[in-house]
C-alpha cells in the first residue's frame, strides 16, 4: 500500500515540471523576439553576405571606349580619373574635367553608375590645395562631368594634409561610406567613418575620432557590420548596423594584420568581400606625402575566410604581394 502511494506521488509530481519547463522556453522565445524587434544584434554571428553587387558601369566608359577591357583609375601618373586598360594600363580617355580636384585617390560607383572620387595629394599641396580636402567628387554616370557633391566636416593641415582615404557603397542603403584621417594632428585622431545618404548628400557620423582608411560593409543576418581599416595601427575593426544602418553597438578590433604579416607601418587601405573571402589591400601609411607622384608604394595583399563556427575572420593568405 505504501509502494502504491509513493508511486502515485511520483506520478503527479512529474507533470508538475512540464508547465515550468514550457513557461522558461516562452520566455526565451518571447525575449529572442523582443531582441529581434529592437533590432539588437544577434548573439550568433552569421556569415556575411557582399551588399555591393547592384553597381554599374558608368554609360560614359561605353560612350568613351569600345573596348570592354578598360576600367577606371587614380593611381596612374596622370593627374585625376583616368580610363585605362586593364591589362597593359594604357590610358585610352581622360575627360576635360577629370582633373579638376588634383590627385585623386578613393573611388566607388553606386547603382546607377555615377562615380565617387576623394582627393589624396600625392607630389605637393599645389596640386591639391588644403581646401579642397574636405570635398567628394562626384562624376555623372551619363556624360562623365566631374563636379563638386558633398564637403564633409574637418579642415586639413599641412601636417595631415589628407581627408578621404576610403570609399564604399552600399545598395541596399543607398549610402556611401567614407573613411577619414580628416582634420587629424599627431596628437589628436578626428577621422571616422560618414555615412553619406545618396542622392541628398545628407550626412551621419557613425565612428568619430579614429582615423581610417579602407571601408566596407556586408549583410550580416538582419543587419548589417561595418568593417574599418585603421590609419594610426595594422587593425581592422567592426561596427554592428542595424537593418537602416544605423550604429547598434561599440565598434570592436576584429583582426590584427600583423598577426597576417603586415609590417608596423603597413594599412589596410582597401577592403572587400569576394564570395565568403574577406581580401585586404596593404600599404605603408605614414601620414605623409610620397617623395614623387610615379612612386607609389606597392601593394600587398592578405585574405581571410569566414570560421563560420567560431564566428570570427581566419587567416587563409599572409601578406603576400
């Protein structure tokens, strides 16, 4: 009789976990939900998607050349945007206004083909004049006319005398990203990332007060991550965006290029996303003018692939040139 009332007693005690079991689960569920609608980022990392595949070609390049096997440059000898062959870099058109804003450095096209362009002095302050640093160049996708779009905030000085060194655009945001050392002193970092809302031109700081380079941003999940090279350290870091990219969290040092090979002085100046490779251009950066506009540095180059189990960027290729 006795083993009969202990078994009874087993048997209604243990339904009394289920309720609590279901209730902890829901709970889960519903702040998993909450989180999800706030738009805080996800707590497992998700493999990034590339955002930039709706660019174009400028009409212009057609109108220009017949030949599919040209691209647009800045790191010739000529001075401002060229269009050159890809292979032997022969310059085969160079528009009246081309240039206009001295050196140039940066580029990016967005979805309709117009072209984004930075001014970088490269020989001396006489061909880009301090004023001008603060200017992005746009280059109209039909007729190829270089004119003026957006000055962004900080004033140069002949000790940094560089502002934009990276440009990125993303489709899906309609939005250029502009990494910058502008208005930087040897004590003092001003440079960021600006988020420029196409086609307004309107503005929105999303790192302030670290100098930076090479720019990119990928899909990650429901959002978005901003990835920086920085200017004063061989680092990249990340900021978490949120599916209008807006700045959801701190931004976080992701890879050490040493740890790739890089040298002390060495930056990532250009970021991209080809398939799931991470790939980095590297070059010296020193803050200061090269000693004559034909020597331009070498680049080398390092790539990483996504350990999707771990959540984190592996190295796959050192720095090799």
């Amino acid at each position: 009789m006795a083993q009969q009332t202990r078994q009874r007693k087993s048997r209604r005690g243990i339904p009394g976990f289920l309720p609590v079991a279901l209730g902890v689960a829901a709970l889960v569920a519903v702040a998993a939900g909450l989180a999800l609608a706030l738009g805080f980022p996800q707590t497992v990392p998700v493999a990034p998607v590339a955002v930039d595949g709706c660019r174009v070609t400028p009409q212009f390049v057609a109108t220009a050349s017949p030949s599919s096997n040209v691209a647009l440059a800045t790191d010739g000898r000529e001075m401002g945007l060229v269009l050159r062959t890809v292979d032997g870099g022969t310059p085969v058109y160079q528009h009246p206004t081309w240039d206009d804003a001295g050196y140039l450095g940066a580029i990016a096209y967005d979805q309709a083909g117009n072209v984004y362009a930075a001014p970088t002095p490269r020989l001396s302050l006489a061909d880009n004049p301090l004023a001008g640093t603060a200017m992005l160049w746009r280059a109209d996708t039909v007729t190829g006319d270089l004119q003026p779009f957006v000055s962004l905030p900080g004033v140069a000085n002949e000790r940094n005398p560089f502002g934009v060194l990276g440009l990125f655009y993303a489709c899906g945001l309609d939005t250029l990203y502009a990494g910058s050392v502008l208005g930087s002193t040897p004590s003092a970092e001003r440079g960021g990332v600006i988020a420029i809302h196409l086609p307004d031109g309107g503005q929105t700081a999303l790192i302030s007060d670290t100098d930076v380079m090479g720019v990119l941003v990928v899909r990650q999940g429901t959002g978005y991550t901003l990835y920086a090279g920085l200017a004063r350290r061989p680092a990249i870091i990340a900021l978490s965006l949120d599916a209008q990219g807006h700045a959801v969290g701190p931004m976080t040092q992701v890879i050490d290029l040493i740890d790739a090979g890089a040298t002390p002085q060495e930056r990532a100046r250009k970021l991209r996303l080809v398939g799931d490779t991470l790939v980095a251009d590297l070059v010296p950066f020193t803050f200061s003018l090269q000693a004559n506009a034909t020597d331009l540095p070498q680049i080398r180059r390092a790539t990483w692939i996504w350990d999707a189990a771990a959540g984190v960027w592996a190295l796959r290729q050192a720095a090799t040139l």
